[in-house]
C-alpha cells in the first residue's frame, strides 16, 4: 500500500494566486486538475439550469400576481354590490317620524323619528 499524499492546495491557488499560476499549478497537479474539472462540471451544470429555475420562479411569481388579482376583483365586487344593496334598501329609510319604532312605543322622537330627549 502505497502511502501517497494528495494535494490539498486548490483552494489556497484559486482563492489567492493570479489565474496564471492557478492554471500553471493545475497542469503540473494532477489532484488538482480533477477537483478542477469536477467543479468546471458542476458549474456547467448550474448554468443549465438557472434559466429552467428563473422560468420556474417566474411562473410561480405570475400565479400569485394573477391569484391576488382575482381576489382583489371579487372583493371589490362584493364590497359594491354589498354596498349598493344597502343603499337602495328602503327598510333603513323613514318618511316620517310616525313610522318610526320608537314613535310606536310612545316615546317623544324628533322629525326624523329618532329618539328625542
């Protein structure tokens, strides 16, 4: 069993060595040319599928606008139809304060028919 040492200096070269004496280091190490090569890999593949992600991310971003949109609308629909319901009904109207409940139950009102005290 052979008691060789494999490099660990590739993180030292590309976090602080110029490019040219990364790469000069790279061709002369062969442990460092594979971590390399791995991490080329690897890179490579993350820049295929960062446009698959962002159109993902898009997607998902586009339902919740088109989601709070639709609630929004229905919201604002009710609201007014809730509203203009209330105001086009005539039970909250009094044409006089002889209609009034109160003026039933034998209590002094004013000419709106509301409580007069």
């Amino acid at each position: 069993m052979e008691n060789e040492k494999k490099c660990d200096k590739y993180e030292a070269f590309f976090t602080f060595q110029d490019e040219e004496a990364f790469n000069r280091h790279i061709e002369n190490c062969p442990d460092c040319k594979r971590e390399h090569e791995k991490y080329l890999k690897v890179s490579t593949l993350v820049k295929e599928v960062a446009p698959v992600y962002l159109a993902r991310q898009k997607e998902h971003k586009n339902s919740l606008l088109k989601k709070a949109a639709c609630f929004i609308v229905i919201l604002t629909g009710f609201i007014g139809f809730t509203g203009y319901k209330m105001y086009n009904d005539n039970s909250f109207q009094i044409s006089s304060a002889e209609e009034s409940y109160i003026y039933s139950m034998g209590l002094p009102t004013d000419d709106y028919g509301f409580l007069e005290l």
